[in-house]
C-alpha cells in the first residue's frame, strides 16, 4: 500500500510540462522577453549563453559598449501585446546610431555578488565604457552564486578581479560548493563514472526517475506556499532584511564600482522602479537608509545616481499569482507594462546621455 501510495504521489508532481522555477513569481499575466537583432541576442542571461550576445557585438563592428545588468524588471513584460518591448532594445537602436553598442544581461533575484562576477567576466570580453547598474533592494536578501555564472570562476583573469576584494576571495571560495550538476562532488572519481552509467540508464528507461528535479522543485514550491498560507504572508509581507547579506552584496557594489573606475567605465547606478499605489512591502526607514547608503556609496566612487522608485505609475504594473497558492491574485511590486518599459528607457536614456557628451568633450 506504501508503495502504491508513494508510486501514485510521485507521478502526480510529475506531470505535465517543465517548470520554469526561476520564473514562478513572475505570475501568468507577466511574460518573459530577450530581445535580438539581426539573429543575435542583445539580451542575455548568464556566462552560458553569453557569446550569442559576445557574437552579435562583433558582426556589428562597433567599438564601444553600454551594459546593463540587471533582475527580472528588465526582461518581463506585464499584459503583453502584439508589438510591445523590454527597455532593452529601446535603448539598443538610438545607441547604436550613435556607434554604441547596447547589450542587456538578467537573471530573477540577481544579487550584486553575481553582478559583480558576470561584470568581471564581460569587461574582459567587451570594450565596455558604460555600465548601468540597478540595485533593488529585494534582491539584497539573496546571496551566493547561481550555477549558470559559476564558470566565469574557471577564468583567471575573472579570479583575478574578484581576489583584489574581501567579498570577492569569498565568492571564489564558494565555487567547490556550486553543484553544477548531481555528480559534481565526484569529479574524476570511478565513482562518478558509475553514477554517470547508472542514472543516464534510468533517465532514459525510468520517467520517474528523469523527472526527478521537477518533482524535487515542485515540491519545495509548493512546501513554500504552505508556509506562506500558514503564516499568512503575502506579497505586501514587510520583508526583513538579512543583515549578514546585505552587507554582502553592498560590499559587491563597492568591488564593482571599484572595477569600473580602475577600468575607465563610467557608471550609473539607479534605485529601481517600485509601485507607489500601495504600501510598499518593506519596512520605509530600512528603505530609506538603503537608498541613501547606495547613493553615498555612488558618489564615493564617482558614479551617476538617480532614484527611479517613482517613475511608473500604479496603473502600469501587474499582479502576481497569491503567495499562498490560493485566493486572489496580489500586487506585483517588480513587474510591469510596455508602456513602464518605456518610461524606464527614457529616463535611462537621458542620463547616458549625459555621459555620453561628457565623455565626448
């Protein structure tokens, strides 16, 4: 009876299509979009599809490159229709008329200690003169490493950059500890060589067994609902900040704003865009300490700041699947419209404007 209870149990979080767990957040009505041009991606995720981007720069020719890193706000589009864009490629084609190139990174929750690696990884790839840097203070709570950015850590000119910071040693100590897969801790061992046989033997003759990650991922999603219904958190929760984590990721600011000087990049950090129609899911002081440490950090090392909390109205952002997994939909405090996206370009373009005619004098 254990046995067939367990049987039916696992073939029901098994079924149907592969879920997107980095983008469960984002809610039904919110879709993802990385633009391209010509074939070429000018919007990429991670280390692991960088050279599409990497390889679109070359055939354009161009000599210069903007970068803009960034969360899921950046490649999420609320209510799309027909037609509709990121920021992304709004910024792309009046930069590229001016003989700049434009390419766009993000990934969901990014923290800075993973800006701070990929940053060093592509400023050895890219002639980069501008880096647009948005800093949020949700994704101050996460940290460590994705496993999609971890290769940057086999580079040495990347390890280089990261070993002249704090921050960055404990980054680079972590990498043993980023399971690229189910075997990484046997690398080069008979073991894992065995291991390797045995599980591609069952994925291809066991669909439970292939289907394993989904089942692993979708019941930690759905043990976090549970959590959430229980204790009645929803997406207007005030979240509390981890100091121990925060300091980490302000110390990876500090490292990337540091790079970017040493290496004659000019930068503009921003607060991003957060629906003001509502209150806001934190608690305000914290917030607003967070925001004027970010600007005095800024100054300190000589970047643009702006404070672009404000700049989409309330009726341009989305609602969210319920954080419990039931009830009504709930605001969405990241995600928004088209018509946003293009507000955030407008006011991202007129400070890299700046720059730009301050650079060319």
């Amino acid at each position: 009876m254990g046995a067939l209870l367990a049987a039916f149990w696992l073939a029901f979080f098994s079924r149907g299509p592969e879920t997107r767990f980095d983008e469960l957040a984002l809610g039904k009505a919110t879709t993802t979009y990385y633009a391209e041009v010509d074939g070429h991606p000018i919007h990429c995720r991670t280390v692991e599809d960088a050279e599409g981007c990497i390889a679109g720069f070359r055939a354009r020719g161009l000599d210069r490159v903007a970068l803009w890193l960034g969360n899921s706000q950046i490649h999420s589009l609320n209510q799309q229709q027909p037609g509709d864009q990121t920021a992304a490629p709004l910024l792309f084609h009046p930069l590229q008329a001016r003989g700049i190139d434009f390419l766009t990174f993000s990934q969901p929750n990014a923290s800075l200690q993973e800006h701070l690696v990929l940053f060093a990884y592509l400023r050895q790839r890219l002639p980069i003169k501008w880096l647009i840097l948005p800093v949020v203070f949700d994704d101050l709570r996460e940290t460590g490493i994705r496993a999609k950015i971890a290769p940057a850590l086999d580079d040495p000119e990347t390890v280089a950059a990261l070993s002249r910071f704090p921050i960055g040693e404990r980054i680079i100590a972590q990498k043993p500890k980023i399971a690229t897969s189910d075997l990484a801790a046997l690398d080069q061992t008979v073991q894992e060589s065995v291991e390797k046989g045995l599980n591609d033997w069952l994925d291809r003759h066991v669909g439970l067994w292939a289907a394993r990650p989904e089942i692993r991922g979708r019941i930690i999603s759905d043990l976090l609902r549970l959590r959430n219904r229980i204790l009645g958190i929803n997406a207007q929760s005030k979240r509390k900040m981890i100091p121990s984590r925060y300091q980490a990721n302000m110390d990876a600011l500090a490292a990337i704003l540091t790079l970017a000087t040493d290496s004659g990049i000019r930068t503009i950090t921003y607060i991003v865009p957060i629906r003001d129609d509502v209150a806001i899911p934190y608690d305000t002081q914290a917030y607003e300490r967070f925001q004027a440490e970010v600007e005095a950090l800024s100054q300190e090392h000589g970047a643009t700041f702006a404070n672009l909390g404000s700049i989409v109205p309330g009726e341009l952002w989305g609602m969210q699947d319920p954080t419990s997994g039931g009830g009504e939909p709930e605001y969405d405090f990241m995600h928004f419209q088209a018509r946003g996206h293009a507000l955030l370009a407008e006011a991202l373009a007129r400070l890299l404007d700046a720059q730009i005619t301050e650079a060319a004098q």
